[in-house]
C-alpha cells in the first residue's frame, strides 16, 4: 500500500510557513466554496481565483454548471493553481462513475460505470486500472482532490441516495474495502487527493440529507465503520468526509446534531476511536439536513467546534459571490472572541498543509 510523507515529516518540513501564516490565513484554508462561472476569462471566475490569491479560500467545487468543455476546465483550473504560490488550491469534483460525475461524455470525458456496475464485472485489480485511467484525464485537468471513493454499504434496496444510483460497491464492508483501495490507489498514483465518504455511513439510511433531516437510529450499523477503519489504519485514507446524519446514540445533550456538526462523531468515533489524523471535510453544508435547522453561522462555529477541518459549501443555496469572506468572518470573530476555538484553527491548518504538501 503505497504511503506519502506522514504528517510529522510534513509539518516539520512545512513548519516556517506554518509559523509565519497569520490566523486568517489559517482560516481562509478551511474554506471550500462552489462557484459561478465556465470560463477562466469570466469575471465570477477571475474574482473566485482573486480570493485564493489573497488567502481568504483553501479551494473549489465544481458542479456540472461549471463544466462548459475539457479545454474551459483546464483554462480555469490552470488559473486556480497560478493563483497561489504557497499553498496549492483544492480544485475538487465529485466524479465517481455512473450518475455522480460532473466530467461527462457530453464534453468528451471517458464516463465509467457506478460503483455496484464495477464490483460485478471487475476484480479489484481490474478496477484499478479503469480508475487509473479516469484519475489521469481527472488530473490532466488540473484537478486535484476527487471525492470518492463511496465507503457507504449497499444494505437498504430502498436507500435514496446510494442504493438508488448503485453508488455503493457492496454491502460486504471487506469487499467494498477492497474496491475503495482500488480507487484510492489509481487517484493516488496520478498525483490526486481523495476523500472516503459518508462517514460514518449513508447506506443504511431511509432518507436524503440532501432533502431534510435524517435519522439512523434504526437502521445504522458498526459494520458500516469497517471500511473507513481498515482503509485508516492502511494509511490510505486522505480526508474523510462526514455527512449529515443524526443517531441517537450519539447525540450531543438533547440537541439533534447530525454527524457533520457532532464531537462525539468526528473527535469520538472517527479520531479517537478509529484513529484517523487527517483532514476531515464535511459534505456540503447547504444540504436541507443543515440549512433547514443551523443559521450559517451556527453551521461554521459548531462544525469547527465538533473537530471539522475543512467547511464545503456548494453554494447553490446561498448563491452569493461573497459567502467565502461571511465564513471567513465568522471564523474570525469566534476566534478572537474564544482562544479554543482559535487553536482548532491551528490545528486544521496543519492538517491541511500536511495534506496539500502530497498535492502534484
């Protein structure tokens, strides 16, 4: 299993930026927004890469909005990564096979089946060399993290989200372990970050966080860490991505937290208990699961507060040029306002210089 600098090695060599960084940018690094915009010559894409100039944003998200053709793509992503010339951007997109991918053969992108499609018909083996070649035309684009692979199992036959679009690889945790190291490995070898998602597991669910609240009290099972556990203690796992869940078990008081907005989820489960030191980012935060009961402010101070590193915002809700400086903002103003809230900051940031020192 192929392994990259670890995390001492990383901020050791990283730390005279690290020291000399001020406390908005540490910040601004925790920042992931979606943007508007198909071309590098846009002015809504120009000022998007004016903001990862000045430090105030860590990266971006791409939406199939933002996909006019490859040569557009990479024309925008070459501006991204000319933009800084400390810390390389996040220039991320969800391409995973199947009906999740924002890269498509309408403008000339090799599509591959979904994750369940593959699993029948591949080995593992042979997997790796289909996503092998998807992650080098990903990163031939100037891209460099790929959320994926899909850990979720594939238990619930009327599972919304992952069933339904035959996301999930299996419901066996050994077999979908064993495709998600497929992925992770092919991305890793073209240079590209990727993300396990969703912690600490959709599959099971019987509703969309895209659409409202969720709750996996009934149906959640410890299986469902085996993945995130094996591929962790692998070393394989370079962020992991925790999505709007909320169970029970696991609630903080008598608040309803989802798992994005939890300690007891992200600095219990997954860093304590599963062991994992790296970036965790949340799932998009506009999802109805958060917008529909969290103010934005409440979202950003309660996901640092629970142990999140890296705040993603599609903004397809908010829909404002602006929203990075608003999160930014209140990043700010808790800081100063709470010395423990500041040192989480801190120590996002060199989570995530660790991270983006592996970026190609």
């Amino acid at each position: 299993m192929r392994r990259y600098l670890s995390l001492a090695f990383a901020i050791v060599a990283l730390a005279g930026g690290a020291q000399a960084a001020t406390l908005e940018d540490m910040a601004g690094q925790m920042i992931v927004v979606g943007f508007e915009g198909s071309s590098a010559n846009a002015a809504s894409v120009k000022a998007i890469a004016g903001e990862l100039e000045a430090g105030r944003l860590g990266g971006v998200m791409y939406l199939k909005k933002n996909v006019a053709s490859l040569g557009a793509v990479k024309a925008m992503n070459a501006l991204f990564r000319g933009s800084t010339t400390s810390l390389p951007p996040f220039i991320t997109l969800d391409q995973e096979g199947g009906s999740v991918e924002r890269l498509t053969k309408d403008v000339g992108f090799t599509e591959i089946p979904n994750a369940r499609s593959i699993a029948a018909s591949n080995s593992p083996q042979q997997a790796e060399a289909i996503y092998a070649r998807m992650a080098a035309g990903i990163a031939d684009l100037g891209f460099s993290v790929n959320f994926g692979p899909v850990a979720d199992l594939d238990v619930n036959p009327d599972n919304q989200v992952i069933t339904r679009f035959g996301r999930a690889f299996s419901a066996d945790p050994a077999v979908v372990t064993s495709y998600d190291a497929a992925f992770i490995e092919a991305h890793h070898a073209a240079g590209l970050v990727t993300s396990l998602k969703h912690f600490p597991g959709h599959g099971s669910s019987t509703a969309d966080s895209h659409e409202g609240f969720v709750d996996i009290t009934q149906t959640w099972s410890p299986d469902e860490l085996v993945p995130y556990k094996t591929l962790i203690d692998q070393g394989s796992a370079d962020m992991v991505m925790v999505a709007h869940l909320y169970h029970a078990d696991y609630s903080d008081g008598d608040e309803q937290s989802p798992s994005s907005l939890s300690p007891r989820w992200i600095e219990g489960v997954l860093r304590s208990e599963l062991g994992f030191d790296g970036v965790v980012i949340s799932d998009d935060l506009e999802m109805g699961a958060i917008r529909d009961h969290f103010t934005l402010e409440e979202t950003v101070v309660k996901a640092v507060e629970a142990g999140m590193d890296v705040l993603l915002f599609s903004n397809t809700a908010y829909q404002r040029p602006g929203l990075n400086q608003e999160v930014l903002d209140i990043l700010l103003r808790e800081a100063a306002a709470d010395p423990t809230f500041a040192e989480r900051i801190e120590q996002s940031y060199k989570r995530i210089v660790a991270l983006k020192s592996r970026i190609k």
